[in-house]
C-alpha cells in the first residue's frame, strides 16, 4: 500500500462519536432491538465494547460473536460457515458485521428481517479505528450522501456508460433498464427517516451499478488496488483487462501484477471467475486512502470494478430480479483518474468529479 493508517492499540475518544454515528443514524437502532456484533481477531477487542456499548446505551440488547478468521475477501464467496453462526444470529434485528462479508447464510437473514450494517466493509483490521474517523468525522457523511444520491439518480436514468483514461482505459457498458445503488452506508430514507433498504456498508460514499452477466466491452487499465487471491497490490505499470461482453479474454501488463493474477485466474478452474465487471463503482470520499482497509475502494474521483460473483451480493438489491455471475471467487480492480460519462453527463474527468 502507498498510504499509511494509524494502527489503533487503545481506545480514541473520538470512536465513540462515530460508533454512536453508525448506531443511530446509519442503522437506524431502536430502543430494545437486539443486536450482534460479529467479529473475528483482526480487530481489537476495545474497537469491539466501543460498538457494544454504545448499542447498550442506546437502549439496545447487545452480543457479540466471535468467529474464526475468514479466508481472503476475494475468495469468500466459495466459503460454507458453520450453522452454529447462521443460528446464532437468527434472531438479531440488527447484524454489524465485522468478520463474514459475502455469506449466503447472511442474505437469508435479511429476508427473514434482519438488517446488517458493515462498518468498514466486514473486514475489521487493526486500522479500522483510524478508518472510521476519517471518513465519518473528518467528512460530512451527509454531503457524501447527497452527493451520491445525485449521482445515482443520473445512473438509473442512463443508457450507456463510457469510461476512459490517459493510460488506456476505453470501455463501455450498456445500463439500459439498470438502476444504480448510492452506497451512501444509510439505510434510511433523509426525508422520512424510515428504513428503506436492511444492508449498508459503511463508510459509503461508492455509488454504482450491480451489473447483469456478460456487461461490458473494451479495456481497463488497472493502476489502483487489485484484490485478488490473498493479496492487494498496486502495479507499477497498468494492468490492461481486455473484456468482451462480460468476459475477461486478456490479462497483460505489469509483470508482477499481471503475472500472478493470470496465473491465479486460470489455476482457479472456476468458469464464472473472469466475469465481469460484475459491479462498476465510483468513490466520492476526500478522506479514504489507499490502505489494505477496503476503503480504498472510496478513493475520490476512483473506480472500482467487480469480478467473478455477484449473486450473493445481487439479491440485497433491487436489481437482483436480473441475470447474476455466479463463481467461487469475487475479486476488484481500480482505477485511480478515470473519466466517466453516463449518456452525454460527464460524472468525473481524469480523477475529479464534476460538480452535479
């Protein structure tokens, strides 16, 4: 990683102002809900009481689970957890989830009531701490809010994306009956206060689109995160994806980088692991950095595409009801300065959005 993140030992005074923020207005937490906490030993134990105190100050019934560490994000989707977990949070009205991320036990759940907040994308890490204040406090989470709003309602309208850069990129995707999700991390509606949707990660700030199988032609050039495997690295030369209708049909580049994600990709002897992008996002957060914590994935001005899985994701979603990719692994890639166009609406040129 090129940017550095506090590693948190004790407890900063200002997380409870965020953990209060998440509870209350992100969640929507009601006096005399039960909630879990699932967590795992990447994040330490006082990040852990500040969550569960809060809930309980908040009027809440609060537990907490601990579970083995999960394997790898992009490789989670092909992970089975053990029904003592499923079991122990079937009766939780809310779910912060610390540990699980892609589960399709955790989908269930939501059908069944639940609601689940994921305060640093399910991946708790030394640095959340550190996270989390810089994205929720050090930023107006609502301006975040509006602003992706905006961007999402453009999204939905749109027919055709086309995403370009000054080291390669030139793609296009057609969205045409698509609706965009803001990923803005509340679950309420800002007018009514109502819950309207039960699966949030925060911090948000990621508005985009849940893409239906076999969407998208032409070439990416990766120069962000990559995510695969067991690893994040960023290339010291661009990584070129070249897509036809959904399909990654070359990977060439960086040799380091894509070097080891082809070859990665075909050990794998998984159909459905080249597909994508199965989600296209752009971050619209001042304060994330470039870390192994996932809020790399909110880098203003960025874009973050998907591949492999997406229908554990897909049916949180109102765009479920469409054709999902289905693979044992769900793996990402960045671009850093990307210029996006929805229609004839430019949303950002060369890394910077555009004022909506």
């Amino acid at each position: 990683m090129i940017d550095y993140s506090d590693v948190s030992f004790e407890l900063k005074p200002e997380f409870l102002k965020v953990t209060r923020f998440i509870l209350e207005e992100q969640a929507v937490l009601k006096e005399g809900e039960k909630v879990l906490l699932i967590y795992d030993s990447h994040t330490p134990q006082h990040v852990i009481n500040a969550f569960l105190g809060t809930a309980m100050q908040l009027g809440a019934d609060a537990y907490s689970l601990k579970v083995p560490m999960a394997p790898h994000p992009a490789v989670q989707p092909a992970f089975t957890w053990d029904k003592l977990v499923e079991n122990s949070a079937r009766n939780a009205d809310l779910i912060i989830d610390m540990a699980i991320g892609y589960a399709e036990f955790m989908v269930h759940l939501v059908n069944d009531g639940a609601r689940i907040i994921m305060p640093g994308d399910a991946t708790g890490a030394p640095h959340i701490e550190d996270s989390l204040i810089r994205c929720l406090l050090l930023e107006d989470p609502y301006a975040v809010r509006d602003e992706a709003q905006k961007i999402t309602d453009i999204m939905s309208a749109g027919k055709s994306v086309h995403i370009t850069s000054e080291i390669g990129t030139d793609f296009t995707l057609d969205v045409e009956g698509v609706s965009a999700e803001a990923g803005h991390g509340f679950m309420s509606d800002p007018e009514t206060g109502e819950v309207v949707t039960p699966y949030q990660i925060t911090p948000g700030a990621m508005p985009g689109y849940l893409l239906p199988a076999g969407s998208g032609d032409g070439i990416l050039a990766i120069d962000g995160v990559t995510l695969y495997e067991n690893v994040h690295q960023i290339p010291q030369d661009p990584v070129f994806l070249t897509l036809e209708k959904g399909k990654i049909v070359d990977v060439r580049g960086d040799r380091r980088v894509a070097t080891r994600l082809r070859e990665w990709l075909q050990l794998l002897d998984d159909e459905g692991c080249c597909n994508g992008p199965v989600h296209a996002n752009i971050g619209l957060s001042r304060m994330a950095r470039l870390t192994e914590h996932l809020e790399w994935e909110r880098v203003r001005g960025s874009m973050v595409f998907g591949f492999g899985d997406n229908s554990i994701l897909g049916p949180y979603y109102s765009s479920s009801k469409m054709k999902l990719s289905k693979s044992g692994v769900h793996w990402d890639a960045q671009i850093l300065t990307p210029t996006l166009d929805v229609d004839d609406i430019r949303i950002s040129e060369n890394g910077i959005v555009q004022k909506i």
